[in-house]
C-alpha cells in the first residue's frame, strides 16, 4: 500500500471509527511500559476476558517490575493460573530481572535494547514502542495480519515468511505521522470487532469501500499471522 488515496482512505476510515468504536481496557489507560509489558504478555494466547481480572491481580501483588524481578516462583505460578502457557511467567519475571540488573531498573525504549532481552520478539518490542513509548512504530499480531491482509486483498498463508515481510511494510506505510498508537490501537480493534476471522460483519466495516477483499467478494485472507492473539 503505497502513499496513495487508498492509504488516505484507509487512516482517515478507521481513526474515525475507532474514536467512536475504540474498547475500553485497562492497559489503554497507563503508559507505564511495565504494566504494558504484563499485558502483552498476558494476551498471547488468552483471551481479553480473561485477562482482564487477572492483569488486575498480577499488578496488585507486583505493582513494580522490582518486585516482579524479586519474585518467588511457586507464588508467580499460583497468581498466574488459570491463564495457562507457564513459561509466560517464567519469562516475564526474566526480563524483569534483565531490565533491574542490565537497565536500571526500567523497560528499554529502543528497539535493539528490548529485542537484547530474552522473552521480548520483534512482535512484544514492537506493542512495547508504540503504546508505551508513542513511537510511530509498526506492529503485527494476528489482527492487523487480517485487517491489513484483507484489505489489499493478500491470499495465502500469513505466517509465511514473504506474507510477514509483506505485513509489516504495509503496518508501517499506515501509520500518520505521530499517530502510530492509535492506528495500531484501531487495527487490533477492527481486527477483533468487526474483521473477525470467521464471519467478518463486512457491511459493517468503515474500510468496506475500499477494501480489497470486499469489491472482489472474497474476505478470505487467512486469520493466521505471526503467532495465535486472540484479543
């Protein structure tokens, strides 16, 4: 998706949409890139209900990434059930560790410095930049992979490795200057409102009339993307 009308269309559509449509989560109300961390971590592979109570908990009892670096590990595990997937918290405490001895005690804002940590992916620094940092910095979960995917009409598998290339060019030609957290923000929301992988609501979509997949009939691009994040 080149800087073109259908880029235009596509930031002004869903910034709009998402003012009036945006989900009310409890990560969206703090910049603190700990407690953005813990909630990245949390979703992979959880459901929003379902982390919502239990991001509350993990934040009450650890309210620092000290005391999550200082953590017993028999207590961690019984906090973290029943989100399941234990090496979660096991990295989680890790890469609080990582950041009390090598960073002072705080969550990097570069991208090389949080890729340099073990347990942080390019997807986790990416989420990281963007909603706890401001930066204009692209990011791909599963729900951007679809929105983006459909849009420009993409076939095929997106976890491959041509796809991924591909994604996450057009996840940085989207975002407006300066307006990076909130296209992301929109994406994943469309992505989990609206563009759905199974019976997407297409007449419902402000991105309908330019999308891709909806002149040509065929909203099928694949759900899949670089890891399962269900939101």
């Amino acid at each position: 998706m080149a800087a073109s009308s259908s880029l235009r269309a596509f930031q002004r559509k869903l910034l709009a949409w998402y003012r009036l449509h945006q989900r009310q989560l409890p990560w969206r109300e703090t910049r603190d890139p700990y407690r953005i961390l813990v909630s990245e971590i949390m979703l992979q592979q959880t459901q929003v209900d379902r982390v919502i109570p239990k991001y509350h908990e993990f934040l009450a009892r650890y309210p620092s990434i000290q005391s999550l670096a200082q953590a017993q590990w028999a207590e961690l595990r019984r906090l973290w059930y029943p989100l399941g997937y234990n090496i979660r918290p096991r990295r989680l405490r890790d890469i609080a560790r990582a950041a009390v001895r090598d960073h002072e005690g705080r969550i990097p804002d570069s991208y090389d410095a949080l890729l340099g940590m073990k347990g942080i992916g390019r997807y986790t620094a990416s989420a990281v930049l963007s909603f706890a940092y401001e930066q204009d910095t692209p990011m791909v979960d599963t729900n951007v992979a679809r929105v983006l995917g459909r849009y420009v009409g993409l076939k095929g598998d997106l976890k491959s490795a041509l796809r991924q290339r591909r994604l996450w060019q057009l996840a940085a030609d989207v975002i407006p200057r300066g307006r990076g957290y909130d296209i992301n923000q929109a994406m994943m929301d469309l992505g989990a409102t609206i563009c759905t992988a199974r019976a997407p609501r297409c007449a419902r979509c402000p991105l309908r009339s330019t999308c891709r997949s909806v002149i040509l009939d065929a909203p099928a691009a694949s759900a899949r993307a670089s890891r399962p994040r269900p939101r």
